[in-house]
C-alpha cells in the first residue's frame, strides 16, 4: 500500500552517551505498507536510532513523525499508544507463563484478568487465520521452540494494535525453514498494510524480503536505495566503505592426522537434564569441521566440554592422548597445556572480564606463560601490554590501543581481542563457538581469513555456528546436531541450505 505521507519520518536526530555520537543528524522515511531493511556495522547507531523510535531513549535533537503527525515519544508506552510494536533479538517473554497470558501482559483491560484473557483468546483466534501466525495460546513458553516463541512476540505487538513493527535481528536463532515461514508472515503483514523496519547484517535476507534499504556507517545515513536495484556488493561496501570479500576465499583443505577424536559423549545439565546424547566424530589436521544446529540442540555443552568449562562421560582424544572429562585436569588450563585454545561463544561472558584492560584480557587463561613473567612471583607487565599492541595491530583491533578497557571496545573488536589470543598460540587444535555473532560484515571477512590461515598452517579446528552461510562456506566437512545428536555428515559441495535446514530441525534425509 502506497501513501503520501511516510508511516515513519524521522528528522535531524542525534544522539551521544558522553563523547560517543551515537546517532548525527539522522532523517529516514519510511513509507507505509512496505519492508524496509537498515543495516550497519556494529556500533553503527542502528539499534540506538530504533531504541528512540520505540522510546527507551531520548534523542538529543530531531524530531518523529508518525503518519505525517508530529509524535513525541518518551517512553515505550508512547510507542505502543502510536501505533509501534518491536520484536526484540532477545525475546522478552515470561517462560513459566502461557502464550496467552504472555499476550496480555501488560495490555489488561482491568483489574479482573478472565475477561482481557477471553477478549485475547478471540483476538489472537483472528490473527492467526489473517496472518498465519498458528500459535496454541495454552502453551507454555518454556514448551514451545524459538519460532513458535518469535510468533508470539509479533502476536503481542499485534494485539496491541501495531500498524508498524521493528524487528531486531529476527532470523538469529531460526532454521531455514522458519526463516522462511517468517518472511511469509511479513509479506502477509505487508500485504494487509502493515509497516515493517527489519534491522539485520544477513544482506541475502535484506535481497530477499525487503522493498527499501538504508545503510548507516558511524552513527550516519549514508544512503537508502531501492532493493531492487541494489545487489550485497554494493551495500557490503556501502557499510563499511570498502569493497567486501562477501565468499571466503580458501583453497581445498589437506586434511593430516586425527588431531580430536570423541567418543560417545554424553552430557548432563545442572538438572541432571542430557543435553549431549552420546556423540561421536573426528577432526584432522588442516580441516575444519563445522557443527551446524539451532541454538539449544547440545552444540553449547559440546564445546563447554571439549574446553574443560563443565564435565561429561565419554572418551576424548586429542593428540592420540585422553583428555579428563571430570575431576583433576579436566580444566581449561590443562586443556591450553595440551595444545587446545577456544573461542567460546559468549565473549562477554567467557571470553572477556569486561572491567579488565585489553592487555589483562589478552593474559586471560595464558598468565603463566613464561613470556609473561618477569620471575617467579611477579607477571612482566609491560611485556605483556607490548604483546598486546602487536597482536591489536596484527588483527586490526580499533582502537589499538591496549589501556582500554574490553567494555569500551565494539562487539566485533571484542571479538577480535578474544580470537588474536587464540590463534596466536598456534594450537593443535582450535575450538571455536559463533565467531561471528554480532559482528560486522568488515570483521566477519577478517576473523574467516584468520580462522582459514590458522587451518591452511595445519591446525584442526572445530566451528560451532547457527550462521549456516558461515558453515557452508568455512567448512571443509559438516555435522549436523539436533536434540545432542548428531543426525549426518556432509561435505558443502554435497548438500545445500534446505538440506541440513531440515537436519538441524530432526528431520532425517538420505543416509547419514
């Protein structure tokens, strides 16, 4: 549906937290009935710009328009009341509740719940015939997958009366499969009228879903084209200012010895619940093994596991040696000294102390390096931070400057911080969980170069990552988990997206 006046329009809006200009002088129209993408590189302003749109902050200067009406928006209850609902990358749902209560909440007619619960029953009856969004509203969160979890965010900004929807990062942890069931719901949206702003860095779902782009770079609107007659090239080097090699650039592997072999590994949650259900596999010298899978299917545990982060049962060989899944040198120091280092998946919380410099982060796990020790009581300090400032310069670390502390640092520039550590010890074996979550198209190219060189120097590296575009083009073999179990093998040049999209939601094809 075409209108004359932009379901959204946003003037001169500028936003800094202290020195940082997060947002600079920012306008953007968005027109009625349409999908339109904005993309970025981490620390872009993306998220800041949509977070005064929905009204968790305040803009510095700049104004809203709200189909063509001035709209001051102080909070998200004014959002709400204007006619915008967002569906955040984090869902925010209470787990333990119903999808009908989860509806409601918030949005109740009075102090008497049964009513606003009969009211929401019928609504929710209605939109899932409109909009195809099936959701049992008896069920707990908690019981249903992250799809189903997905739908009932939009059905709250639905029921809430939205005319215009933000989602943040919508296909993160969706399989293929219900990335696609996603983006026919948004046409449907689309289709009746509704207003979509899709925030994403997967440039094939921008390609795909969306009729309008705009890229910011630095906390500023640098362009916004039509979809249709823009291609991922041009908007890569758009957002980061410099042509982007979009395809990993590496040549076929040689695989060597068996540098990880595991057997029959089994692992338990801290509620006695397995997780990891008797796996096995292998992984050589100069390959890289990549383990595709929705978030939550066991691949968390795996590496935890293989990085002496938690136990499990089971027999891990590396290097032709048993490795302790339990009890004394069953730790991450002991698995550093046996030729192991890890990138874990969360690298906030496991791969930084956030409040600690970057050359503190850098001896992170590595202190008792000799390098690092001026005698026996004391670390050499300054070598250390000289140390650092190679590695920053080597891996491109902005800015490299090893005094700042890991919060100060954008996510991707964390990230590199936490992969220079890793790869530079030239490990046996690498271990590595999303390397690029979050991270910018910019350093996604860069981290991919790493992690090839590291194998193409005769490393074995297992990858553990949603992205199955990262899988597809990193991995020299793939397995598939689901459930703690790995449903098949296959080599990329065997298999495609729908394949093991259908691998990683358990449904079996040809023989594993």
């Amino acid at each position: 549906m075409t209108g004359t006046s932009p379901a959204i329009e946003l003037r001169g809006i500028s936003k800094a937290f202290g020195p940082v200009q997060a947002n600079k002088d920012i306008s953007i129209r968005v027109m009625p009935g349409t999908i339109h993408g904005i993309i970025g590189e981490n620390g872009a302003g993306k998220s800041t710009l949509m977070s005064i749109l929905y009204g968790f902050y305040k803009a510095d200067a700049g104004e809203i328009f709200i189909n063509g009406k001035r709209t001051e928006i102080p909070d998200s209850q004014a959002a709400i009341a204007a006619g915008i609902g967002m569906v955040f990358q984090h869902f925010k749902l209470v787990e333990n509740f119903t999808v009908l209560e989860n509806v409601v909440l918030g949005a109740e007619d009075g102090r008497l719940l049964r009513p606003s619960l009969a009211k929401a029953r019928k609504i929710l009856g209605e939109l899932a015939v409109e909009y195809e969004l099936n959701v049992d509203p008896d069920s707990r969160i908690d019981r249903i997958g992250v799809g189903m979890q997905q739908r009932v965010e939009i059905l709250k900004a639905l029921y809430r009366q939205a005319d215009i929807l933000i989602l943040d990062e919508p296909t993160g942890v969706l399989t293929p499969a219900e990335a696609d069931q996603l983006f026919r719901i948004l046409d449907r949206l689309r289709a009746e009228g509704k207003t979509i702003i899709l925030i994403t860095h997967k440039l094939r779902e921008i390609m795909e879903i969306t009729d309008t782009v705009s890229v910011m770079r630095r906390g500023e609107m640098t362009a916004t084209v039509r979809t249709a007659g823009t291609g991922p090239d041009e908007l890569a080097e758009l957002m980061v200012g410099r042509k982007v090699l979009l395809r990993v650039d590496k040549a076929p592997a040689s695989p060597g010895k068996t540098v990880l072999e595991v057997q029959n590994l089994r692992v338990r949650d801290q509620q006695g619940v397995e997780r990891v259900k008797g796996i096995d596999l292998t992984v050589r010298a100069g390959e890289i093994l990549g383990v595709a899978g929705v978030a939550g299917n066991g691949q968390s545990e795996l590496l935890e596991v293989l990085g002496g982060m938690r136990p499990g049962a089971g027999t891990v060989m590396l290097n032709g040696v048993p490795l302790a899944l339990e009890g004394r040198g069953s730790d991450g120091q002991s698995r550093r000294a046996a030729g192991l280092a890890h990138v874990p998946e969360d690298r906030q919380r496991e791969g930084l102390i956030m409040e600690f410099h970057a050359w503190e982060n850098v001896a992170f796990g590595y202190h008792h390096d000799p390098a690092y020790q001026r005698n026996a009581m004391l670390m050499d300090n300054a070598a250390l931070r000289r140390d650092t400032q190679a590695k920053m310069e080597k891996f491109d670390v902005r800015p490299p400057d090893p005094w700042l502390t890991a919060r100060n640092f954008s996510g991707g520039n964390q990230q590199k911080i936490v992969v220079a550590r890793e790869i530079e010890r030239n490990p046996d074996l690498l271990l590595v969980g999303q390397p690029t979550r979050g991270v910018d198209i910019g350093a996604i190219e860069f981290i991919h170069r790493q992690i090839v060189a590291l194998r193409d120097q005769g490393a074995a590296i297992l990858l553990v990552s949603v992205e199955l575009d990262e899988i597809l083009s990193l991995s020299d073999r793939i397995a598939v988990i689901f459930d703690g179990r790995m449903m098949g093998e296959r080599l990329p040049a065997q298999t495609d997206e729908t394949e093991l999209g259908l691998l990683m939601a358990g449904v079996s094809g040809k023989a594993a």
